[in-house]
C-alpha cells in the first residue's frame, strides 16, 4: 500500500466539502391524515403544487389536512385485455379463429378430428 493513504478517514462515507455558503432551498411542511387518523408529514418545496391525496408508508390514503377533498371526474372505467379485444373483433371472429387455431394445434399433434 501507499505511504501516502489516508489513514482515519472513511473514504465515501464523508463529504470533504463544507456548507459554508450553501443555503436550503425553501420549504414547506404539510399535514396529511388518515381515516383512521393517523397523521403524515411530508416536505414539499414552497413552489411545489401540493398533491391533495398522499399514500402513507403503510399503504393507506391520506387527505390534505384544511384541504379540499379530490374529486375524480376524469377517472377512466377500466379496460379489460377482453374489452380491448372485442373492440376489434366481433364474437363471430373470434370464434373463427378459436377453430382455426384449434385445428392447427391438433394436427401439430398428429390428432384427428371426429366429425
């Protein structure tokens, strides 16, 4: 090894800059609660838009405390991989090609088709 290591020092784990001259950016602290009441805390940049609705850590939604409640009016019905399918093709295809595929999978296996 070299004479010139640095001994005492934990490489990586310390800056070796000061923050001398260094001002935090400004802040805001706001309250989010639960249903069950439990209270969370997030840290939001004064410029940020603040969310109304936060996910605690434990996986629950939690409101804006003396915020408006959130109203969903552009929240999309959900689409099935079904739904989307029969938005291409009628039941009469898709039946069509059940039997096509069907009789290629078959004969793949040598299998004959009772009539």
């Amino acid at each position: 090894m070299s004479d010139r290591s640095l001994r005492g020092m934990r490489l990586g784990a310390q800056s070796m800059e000061t923050e001398s001259g260094v001002e935090p950016a400004p802040r805001q602290r706001v309250e989010y609660r639960c249903a069950d009441g439990e209270q969370v805390f997030v840290t939001f940049s004064s410029e940020a838009e603040i969310p109304p609705v936060w996910v605690s850590k434990t996986g629950k939604e939690a409101l804006l405390v003396d915020g408006e409640r959130p109203v969903n009016l552009n929240e999309k019905a959900v689409r099935t991989h079904w739904d989307m399918l029969l938005e291409r093709r009628s039941l009469p295809e898709l039946e069509q090609i059940l039997a096509d595929r069907l009789t290629i999978l078959r004969e793949r296996r040598g299998e004959r088709r009772s009539a």
